[in-house]
C-alpha cells in the first residue's frame, strides 16, 4: 500500500507532554501517564503508527467506561528467583506490561534468566519497547501478547487467533542500533487496516478475507471478517505458541475469548502477555558474547545488496533511523489522528493551549469515537 501524503512537523515533546496530560486527565498516576505517553510517541517516532498515539482515544474511552483501571494494583501470584506470575489488576496494558518486564529483567540482572506471565491486563501496545529497554540494559529480551480473535488459522475460515505478536531484542556493541524484532503472526498488524479505514484508503490483496471468507481489498470488510496469518501454516504455528505463552500459561483469556478492543462498551478483556529476560553471560564471558554479536552485526550489514536495495537492515536499523529523523523534523501525524487527539483533549478539559503542538488539524474529525470491530 502506497505510503498516504501526511503533514509533517509534531514535535515529539510538545506531543508527549499532550498526551501525558491527557492521560492524567482520564485518572492515571503523574508516573503512569508519562509512561503511557512516552510508550505512544515511541511508537510513532519509530513508525509504527498503528500502536502509537493513534490509540489514545480507545485507551482513554475504555478508562471512562470502567472497563480498564486507571490506578491498578499489580498483584504477584507466585514467584521463584527466576519467574513470576501477576496479575495486572485491569490496569492499562502498557503500565502492567512496563512493570512485567521490568521485574524480568531484575530477575535476569540477579539470576540469569527471569520469566513473567502476566494476566489481567489490557492492550499493551508495541512489544518492541519492552525488548529493546531489555537489550539496552544488556539483556536478550522476549515478548508476547495475545490479542481477540481477528485472524483464522491455517485452512480455517473463522478466526480464532488474535494478531498475536511477538518481539525479540538483542544487545548490539560498537556503535549499531540493538537488534529489535516486533512482528505480527498476521500478514500485517490489524491495526494497520484499522488505520486504512479510518483514512478511507484500500488495503493489499492478502491481508483479508471478508465475512464470506473470500479475498477483500476493502479496510472494513477486512475487519469484519479475518486476517490471514504470515506464511500460512508457519504464522499459524507461532500464533498458537504466542496463546500458550500469553493466555494458557498465564490464566488469561486467549483467542476468541478475549473480548474486542473497540466496539465492546462491557467487557474487559483480560488479555495476557509473557515476558523473558536472559543475561548473555549466563552461557560465557560477556566479553565474548559482545565480540560474537559485533562480528555477526557486521558480516549481516557487509552482504552484498540484491536488486531494490542499498543496503542489508538488521532488524530494528530501520525504526532508529526514522526515530533519528522525526526526532529532528517532527512527526508526519495524520490530520484524522490530530483531530482525534485533540478531541479526546478537549472533552476532558484541556486548554486549547495544550494543543498547540497539533497545528491547524486539531478540529473535530467526522465520525470520531465511531465504533470499529
């Protein structure tokens, strides 16, 4: 899909500082907020659009429903020297899920390896902050989370897997970005159709079937119907591992009972996640591991370049250079994600100087607040 013509220049700490005050606004602690809005702008710094700060109105609409505790109580269930089971109180997915893999890494940093399943949590957002928080502190990091049914397995026609992705992140020395893979088991994020409706454009053959289970380029009919997953059999195989990890080991709800993110105004979700952390040393001298990683960064980057590309990425060099980039220039937010923020502001209280940062497109976009699957 052709990428659309934004406006460009948000800046990203004027943004932040928006959405951390409109997350305040919905009854977030003053820490919380900040770490909801500085994972949101991540995402758009690094441009994933479809977890940035585009899911602020969702986020914000489920806290006044109820359905999501602002202020949770994070509950250990059990817990080992390496693991942890918690329970995220219903609290915002990206607060429960910060506070999981914190307490993964803490573990990793004293025994080696730390391992958390969590339940009773909500939509946590991109995976890859967690992971790469993990790798800069010089830890491998692994994540997963399940998601409400949106996509079929391999030969089904109903969906019964979420997008449920997952992320790895490795620590890299010399100077190179560390190593942060994030990927849906689906062809694409859902949220990157949901972001194709709500810009009213058409969406690739082979992300969607429609209800009738045959091929859809539309946006929404692809979201009333399923995603397909990546590779056929190979997606299907790993969504089922990320169900296992994310909801059957943790005790959360998983594929088709997990309920909806949008659309759904009485019931939370409680969607689950999993959590790993490994120190390198565990296995040899850190020294060696550093070494091994840098010479592997640098032969992957040396190959030779097949036809279309200048250059082979190593997964995660590609989100630093545009986070470099909209760090300077200013984010390319879509004038219907500008309107929409500044509306959320706006029914919460917010004077209209907060919203300065978002220019001229801070109206009241049509349809705002409109239900999606």
């Amino acid at each position: 899909m052709a990428e659309p013509t934004e406006p460009a220049g948000v800046p990203h700490g004027p943004l932040r500082e928006l959405v951390r005050q409109v997350f305040t606004a919905a009854g977030l602690t003053g820490q919380d907020a900040g770490a909801v809005a500085e994972h949101l702008v991540l995402a758009d710094l690094r441009g994933v659009g479809s977890h940035g700060v585009s899911r602020t109105a969702i986020y914000v609409e489920r806290i006044g429903q109820g359905l999501v505790d602002p202020r949770p109580r994070i509950r250990v269930l059990a817990e080992t020297p390496v693991s942890a089971h918690l329970d995220g109180g219903n609290g915002p997915g990206v607060v429960v899920a910060g506070h999981a893999m914190r307490t993964a890494a803490a573990k990793a940093r004293e025994s080696g390896i730390g391992a958390v399943a969590v339940r009773g949590s909500n939509h946590c957002g991109m995976l890859a902050h967690y992971t790469g928080e993990a790798a800069a502190a010089g830890l491998i990091g692994f994540a997963t989370t399940s998601a409400p049914a949106s996509m079929a397995p391999w030969g089904g026609a109903r969906a019964y897997f979420g997008t449920n992705p997952l992320s790895y992140a490795v620590p890299v020395p010399g100077g190179r970005p560390d190593i942060v893979f994030d990927m849906a088991t689906s062809t694409v994020a859902r949220g990157k159709i949901i972001m194709a409706e709500k810009r009213g454009e058409r969406i690739p053959a082979g992300w969607a079937l429609d209800v009738d289970g045959k091929p859809t380029e539309d946006a929404a009919a692809g979201l009333a119907g399923t995603m397909l997953p990546l590779g056929g059999a190979k997606g299907s195989g790993l969504a089922l591992l990320v169900d296992v990890l994310s909801g059957v080991l943790s005790g959360a709800e998983y594929g088709p009972h997990i309920p909806p993110l949008y659309g759904n105004p009485d019931r939370a979700q409680n969607v689950g996640h999993f959590f790993l952390a490994l120190r390198p040393d565990l296995f040899g001298p850190a020294e060696d591991f550093a070494r091994r990683m840098g010479a592997l960064a640098e032969e992957l980057a040396a190959l030779p370049t097949a036809a279309g590309h200048t250059r082979v990425y190593l997964p995660g060099e590609p989100e630093a250079e545009r986070e470099a980039e909209r760090r300077a220039r200013g984010l390319p937010l879509p004038a219907e994600v500008r309107a929409e923020l500044a509306a959320v502001a706006r029914s919460l209280g917010l004077p209209e100087q907060a919203l300065a940062c978002l220019g001229a497109d801070a109206g009241t976009p049509a349809g705002s607040g409109e239900a999606r699957p």
